[in-house]
C-alpha cells in the first residue's frame, strides 16, 4: 500500500491494457456487464482516443494492486482516474423509468500532472456566516455575488477552467451520476452518496469551493454562508439567494418555496398536506433531534455505512440519518417540481448548479461538526482504515489536481474554517415522555401479524405486530428489511410506534420512530434493496413502554408508497 500513500506525479504513458482483478462474484450483475460492454465499445472504435492515451494513473493502481494482493485487509475507496472518465457514463432516469443519457459532458478537464494536497498550515480562520442572519453586512452580500459571478464568468471566457461554476457543479454529477467507475473495477460506480463518505466527500468539495471563490476576489479568508435550516430562524430559503438577475440566484426551483415577505417554511417532514406553520417548526425540530441524538446508536447510523473499493454503491438506505434526513428533505423542498428530473436541487446530477446548494451543504457540514461534540453512549470516530484512506481528486484555487484523504477532512478547523454560531433549539427537542403506556392489546386488534402481512407493497397504512426480544424498556433495533423502492421515484414512509392516535403528519411525538426517504436517482439497476434501522431505545422510554412482549408499529406512505416494497420487519437487540 506505500505506493498509494506516497506523492504522485504520472506522466501519461503508452497505452497498455488495464490490470482488472476479478470482480467479487456477489457484484457479477447484469446491469454490471451490460455498462462494461459499453465501455468496451466506445473505447475500442479504431483510433488512439483519449482514453487509451491517458492511462498512466490506472496503470500505477493496477500495479500496486497486485503487488500489495491487497484484498485481505485494505479497501479503501480509491481516487477516481480522471483518464477514464467516461462522459456517456452520466445518465439519469425520467419519469417513465427510463434510463436517460445527460446531455452534459460532467467530466473535468484533464491533466497528468497530480499530487498529493498538503493542507496550508492556516493563520486565520475563515469563519462561515449564517445566511439567514438579518445583520449579513452588505459588503459580504456583495463579495459572495461578485465571487459566484466571476465563477461564473469562467464559463464563458474559459470553459475548460476547473475552477468555472459550470466545471463545479459538474464534479458533483461526475461523483455520483456515474461517469467514474471505480479504478480496476470497470462497470462498478465509484459513488459518494449513501455512505460513510458522504460528509467527507463534500467537506472536501466545499472547501475547494471556497478557496476558488476566495483567490477570485482576492480574499484567501472569504468564507461561505451556512443555510440555517435547523433553527426556527433560517427554516426559510435565504433571501440572499432570491434576488433575480443576481449571480446567487437561479431559476430552477420550487416557485412556492421562493421568499416574498411571507417566507414559507421549509418543510423537512416533506408532508405535502401541512399548511401550519407552527406544526411544521415543531416536526422539522424533532426530526433534527431525533436524527443528530435520538436515531444513531453508533458512528456509522450517523456518518453512513461502509462503502470500500469493489462494493457495488449502496441504495439510500445506506446513507447515515443526516443524509437520509434533513440534507435530502431540503434537496427536494428546493427543486423545481415543474421539471421532469427535479433540477436543479432536487436531482443529483444538477444540483451544484443551484449555488444554493454549497449554502445547504455548508450546513450539513456543519451538523457533522456539532454531532461531534455531542456526548453519546458510542464512540464518534470511525477508525477503520479503509474509511481514512478512501481518496478524492479535486482542482484547488490554482487550478492544480490534487488528491484529498478523508483521514484530511476529520478536523474542519485544520482546513482553516469555523462556523459562527446559532442557536441549536433541537437539541432539547427530545419529544414529551408519556404518562401511561398504550394499549398495545387493544392496538394489536387492529394490526396483523408480520406473517400475515409480509411481504407487502405499501399502498396503504399498515399495523403491524413486533415481538420484541426483551419485554418493557431495552436497547432495541427496528429494522425494516429488504425494502425494494423504484429509483425513479421520490419515495418517503415514516414509521411509529405504538400510536394510538393516527396522526401521521405531527411527527413531535414520542411515538414517532423516523423515516425513509428516497430521492429519485440514477443507478443501472431500476430498483433498490436495502434496510432501514431505527434504533429504539430512547423511543421506548419516550412512550413509557410496558413491559410488554411486542409492539404494534405503523407504516405510513407518505410519498409514493406504491413505489415501495418491504420484505419484513423485526426488533433485534442493538445493532452497532
Ligand atoms: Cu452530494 Cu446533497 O448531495
């Protein structure tokens, strides 16, 4: 592995082929084989293209590969070869579930010339601003614009140069709409949503984001906005992003959700039936509760699970509780419903093209920072190797490629950044604890038995009977299995436990468990499995729970429950 670890700098050599290992049975799929022959084809069209030309960097993993036999102990998630980017790669789905190619070229320019980044030792710290904050000055309202337009005016007058808004944003769809495979395993994307890597691989992004946005105005220490959206006071879309014919502003979004005097509330429950306001501040708090405290029972129900090189991507339920939570509840609250694929927010591959988006992120950055700091009854480090060394390429401020270690990213304050402070209120959102436990007799009259309901499409609400490992109060998991969702759809079901009341879209209860939320994305395949976790010791003590041997859970579709399968449903002890 020492190759991997050292300095860089390839140059391209002569075409050789490429050393594959064998891919891992399990991963054999047809979907796999069918995007290999498509490479194959475009690559083997007569003539020396690109591709062929450039395989310096592939060849040097390919060796090291076999020198190392590595497979035993080490995975991490290998850089892409930006060589290898394959344009036609990027597709996405539409409504008919079709698989569609983008019309966009989301690969970066090219260069062999590569290194290792060697983080600047930072004097000052750039400290990032709430967006919502009424008293953002006027100079730094003008310096963000002039920053995004000069960003923007790249496009234009160099639209090769890495650091254009164009080539930003597209970094995003090459990272997750499926132009890079992974390096010696072609056919498997390399993706970064839906796992452990999803909050390194955009601290990253927006880092590089701003040191460009910085040297373009002149300002190493400018510092992106946060957008406020888990505070009461920033649960609407910044202003600062809403003003048309200003370079933060972008058309291609939910015209509803727009600021006009009368700010609508972000709605992170994304129950389409709910008009109060004061209802929807009071789910948006739970959920962040229960998201950041309530729901993780270790670092990974947080940070998102293993991902390591070869895996097949994971389906959104392998996304940590942020993810799957409120970071994918604004992605879809911001995106244009008018538009077939969501753009530009709510679908991945356009997303980077709203500059809300780095706003957004900045705050999912920052949730990272401050569930660090919370205390809790599990380690927040994850210490496994193949999540330190999994490995990003990324352009900086001088337009050089570098390469980025998540191992880098774990302290944002020796990336030279902080986040202003605001007030958190969710963290003492814990829901009021009940008095008197529910009927779970009376409520299993109107459930049925897990045998007798799985497996099920979720048309409807359903109850259903769980027996629990331990009677009464416990250390439980709720895990909901083999939940095959349509990857074109937005899909979302919430899941209760023990309610008595049926009230699904008031969701500051102490029955309520959590959710699924799937937004409609591309993969090769036209559905996903995956399970869903929800971890239910403090839900059990929230609801005062008798010393019963079961209880009655409720699935509730919320958004396209016809879209949705489920294999079963169990309550284990704690899963780690
Ligand atoms: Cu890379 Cu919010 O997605």
């Amino acid at each position: 592995m020492a190759s991997l670890q050292s300095s860089f700098t390839v140059l391209a050599t002569t075409p050789t082929s490429r050393n594959s290992p064998l891919p891992k049975p399990s991963l054999l799929s047809t979907a796999r084989r069918s995007h290999r022959f498509q490479v194959s084809c475009s690559s083997g069209g007569g003539g020396v293209d690109r591709r062929n030309m450039l395989l310096g960097l592939g060849g040097l993993y390919g060796a090291s590969n076999l020198i190392s036999g590595r497979k035993a102990n080490a995975d991490p998630i290998l850089p892409p070869d930006l060589s290898q980017c394959d344009p036609t790669g990027a597709t996405t789905t539409n409504s008919q579930g079709q698989v569609v190619s983008l019309d966009v070229n989301c690969c970066p320019p090219y260069t062999d010339i590569q290194s290792d980044y060697k983080l600047p030792t930072f004097t000052t710290t750039r400290v990032r601003p709430s967006a919502n904050r009424r008293t953002l000055s006027p100079e730094y309202i003008a310096k963000y614009q002039l920053a995004i337009q000069r960003m923007r005016d790249l496009d234009v007058t160099d639209p090769d140069d890495p650091r254009g808004f164009t080539q930003q944003a597209n970094v995003h769809c090459a990272y997750c709409n499926g132009p890079y495979d992974q390096p010696d395993h072609p056919g498997t994307d390399l993706q970064v949503h839906n796992s452990w890597l999803f909050f390194p691989f955009h601290r990253w992004y927006l880092y590089f984001f701003e040191r460009i946005l910085g040297s373009l105005i002149g300002d190493p220490d400018f510092a992106i906005p946060y957008w406020n959206w888990d505070n009461p006071r920033g649960m609407f879309m910044p202003e600062l992003f809403a003003v048309p014919g200003t370079p933060a502003y972008d058309a291609n979004r939910n015209q509803d959700h727009i600021p006009t005097g009368s700010n609508p509330v972000v709605d992170l429950s994304l129950n389409s039936g709910l008009t109060d306001p004061i209802q929807i501040v009071n789910n948006n708090l739970t959920i962040m509760y229960n998201e950041m405290i309530g729901t993780p029972a270790s670092a990974t129900d947080f940070m998102g699970q293993p991902y390591r090189e070869g895996d097949a991507p994971h389906s959104f339920s392998g996304g940590g509780t942020s993810e799957r939570g409120s970071h994918t509840a604004i992605h879809v609250w911001v995106g244009d419903p008018r538009n077939e694929y969501s753009e530009d927010m709510g679908n991945f591959y356009s997303a980077g093209r709203d500059p809300i988006f780095y706003c957004h992120h900045a705050n999912v950055d920052r949730m990272w920072t401050l569930w660090k700091g919370i205390p809790a009854d599990y380690p927040k480090e994850i210490t496994d190797t193949d999540f330190l060394k999994s490995a990003f390429m990324f352009y900086d401020e001088n337009k050089n490629l570098v390469r980025v270690t998540v191992a880098d990213a774990l302290d944002h304050k020796r990336m030279g950044y902080e986040y202003e402070p605001s007030n958190t209120p969710w963290m003492n959102y814990r829901p009021q604890q009940r008095v008197v436990p529910a009927d779970v007799q009376a409520l299993s009259k109107k459930a049925q038995t897990v045998k007798q309901l799985f497996p099920l499409t979720l048309n409807n609400t359903v109850r259903v009977i769980v027996p629990k490992p331990t009677k009464g109060k416990a250390d439980e998991t709720l895990v909901i299995e083999n939940i095959v969702t349509d990857n074109t759809k937005l899909v979302k079901f919430d899941v209760f436990v023990n309610d008595e009341e049926d009230k699904p879209e008031e969701v500051d209860r102490a029955e309520y468990a959590g959710a699924f939320t799937q937004l409609p994305h591309r993969v090769k395949a036209k559905e996903s499995t995956g399970n869903l976790r929800l971890n239910l010791r403090e839900l059990y003590e929230n609801i005062n729970i008798a010393n019963d041997g079961s209880v009655v859970v409720t699935i509730v579709p919320t958004i396209n429950g016809g879209a949705v399968s489920i294999g079963g449903i169990k309550i284990v002890p704690r899963v780690n």
